[in-house]
C-alpha cells in the first residue's frame, strides 16, 4: 500500500507540483479516504520526504555497484562519478516537469537531502579507501578525500548546475576533471 501511496503522490506531483498537491489529491487518485493515507504517513511533509527518499534512491542505490565492484579504485570512482552525472542528466532531461516537482520537494526535505549526500560521500569514502589499501591512492582521510571529490565534481551532479547544463555535452570535462581528481588522490594531496 505505502507503494502505491508514493505512485499516486508521484503522479499528482507531476501534474499540479508540490505546493498544490494535497494528501486528498493521493487518496482520491486511489479511490481511499485521506485517513487511509495518513495511517502510512503522519503529514503532508513526512509524504513528500517519502517521495523525495525514494527518488534519490533510485539515484544513489545504482551506484553501490561501483563500491562492491572489483578493480582499480580510479576506474570505480570515475565510473561512479560518470554514473551519478548520467543519473541526474537523465531526470532533467526525461521529464522537467517531475524533476522540477523533485527538486522543489527535495529542496524541502532537508533531512532527506542530507541522508542521500550522506550515502553519497561514504560510497566515495569506501572506494577511496580501498584505493589507500591497494596502494593506489596516497591520501590520509577517505572521508575528507571524499568531500573534495564531491566538491569538485559538483558541477556534474547539483540539480541547479544540472539544469543550467541541460543538453549540453558534459563528458569530456567529467574525464578531465577526474584526470585531476585521481592525480591528486595518486598524489596523496590531502
């Protein structure tokens, strides 16, 4: 039920956006009484930061592959960088509508938001690490290590700087950036 409950907030974001979406707009799209929502989310708000979870999770989970993966730690993070950007240029660029509507209840969702850069950064973490234990990174922190990465490739993956980037070719600089990101990990800069 709560699936479907997310489906239809999803829907009815889509066509009239967070501000005029109402926990009665879902029920009525799945023919229930609006206390039938509120028995699997307390509030308008904890409805949208569901919604909001469950779509940058179908960001980051993805990327967990990059983690697990065997290989070189510098291919796994560009790859890891590369899939991210690919990610969020692809909900920009299939459905702005929704997007736009994510971004807005995103952007409300503040926990929900710092959940999802929290797995973000330990899955960079964990791959930096097992760059420092192969010997292929140099770096003392994989935490500090992981915020500059993100830092750096920020342009590639933040909704607004995605946006302003909308169809435009961004591939060759996510390589040349990352060219610069690994050589300083190798490097041992921070």
């Amino acid at each position: 039920m709560r699936e479907r409950i997310l489906d239809a907030a999803e829907a009815q974001l889509r066509r009239h956006g967070p501000a005029k979406t109402t926990v009665s707009d879902v029920a009525r799209a799945l023919g229930m009484s609006h206390a039938n929502v509120y028995r699997h989310f307390d509030s308008k708000a904890a409805l949208q930061d569901a919604v909001a979870e469950r779509w940058l999770s179908k960001v980051s989970d993805p990327l967990e592959a990059f983690v697990t993966r065997k290989g070189p730690a510098a291919r796994r993070l560009e790859g890891w960088v590369q899939a991210l950007a690919e990610a969020k240029r692809r909900k920009v660029l299939e459905d702005p509508e929704l997007f736009a509507a994510y971004h807005a209840v995103a952007e409300a969702a503040r926990e929900v938001v710092a959940g999802h850069l929290a797995t973000l950064l330990r899955q960079v973490a964990a791959i930096i690490a097992d760059g420092i234990r192969e010997g292929e990174f140099k770096v003392k922190d994989p935490a500090e290590a992981a915020r500059a990465v993100l830092s750096a490739t920020i342009r590639f993956h933040h909704p607004h700087m995605v946006r302003a980037a909308a169809g435009t070719e961004v591939e060759a600089d996510i390589k040349a950036v990352m060219k610069l990101v690994i050589a300083g990990l190798k490097a041992g800069a921070l």
